[in-house]
C-alpha cells in the first residue's frame, strides 16, 4: 500500500544496509555522495544520490508499505533489503510510477521470453486489470 511518513518515523531496512530511518539514509547517502564526488574529482552527483534532493524540505515521505507494515519501498531513493530477489524468488511485484502513461508498456516490452500476469492499476480508477504477456 502506497503510504506517507514522517522522515523520523519511516523505517527501511535498504537494500545492503541495517534499519535506518529516511533521516539517518538520507545523511549516509549525502556522505556517500559528497566522498564519490571527491573520489572522482567532479562537481556532477551521479546515480541515486541525484535524488536525494527531490525529498529536500518535505515533511512526508513517500512510502510502501507491506501487509505486515514493514516499509518495502522508499522511492525514489532504495527497495527494501525483504524484497530483494534472489535466486529463490517465485513472485515478483513491479511497480511502476511515472508522468508517462504508457511507460509500463516499455518496462514490459524490454524484458523477453517471460510469461507472466500483470496486474494493471490505473492511476485514477484504482480497478484492477489482468492481462498475461507474453514476451
């Protein structure tokens, strides 16, 4: 479920990192950051580090949230290290949130040879759609 939190109060456990709230990553990334821009002798931020700054100022930040209330995405910023995939993994849930209305069509069209449901909800009607691809 799609949820809101103060930065104190989310929680996430990052891919490859112990639990922090969104305060402690967003300061250990801004850490990281600064130290690569050192390394590289560049005035350019690169990769995720670039978006730290959209959460700059805000009071609430964006969340999802599994049915046992564990933060599992904090976008645009980390997954959840409890739903990394593994070798093991049997369902995967793909999310996608964009100003582009049929992005998904591209995130669907670039992956090959799977067969698969998707569930398909509307940005503004929230029904549910099933369709199966096959790729």
């Amino acid at each position: 479920m799609y949820d809101v939190k103060p930065p104190t109060q989310l929680k996430v456990v990052s891919l490859g990192r112990k639990e922090m709230t969104a305060v402690e990553l967003i300061r250990h990334l801004q850490l990281e950051a600064e130290e690569l821009r050192k390394q590289k002798k560049t005035q350019n931020v690169t990769g995720l580090h670039k978006y730290l700054q959209l959460l700059q100022g805000k009071e609430m930040y964006p969340c999802l949230v599994d049915a046992e209330g564990h933060v599992i995405s904090f976008p645009p910023i980390t997954n959840s290290e409890k739903t990394k995939i593994k070798k093991s993994t049997k369902e995967l849930f793909l999310e996608v949130t964009s100003v582009i209305s049929d992005l998904h069509n591209v995130i669907l069209t670039s992956t090959n040879d799977v067969t698969f449901p998707i569930h398909v909800y509307g940005a503004f009607n929230f029904k549910p759609t099933t369709s199966f691809f096959q790729l």
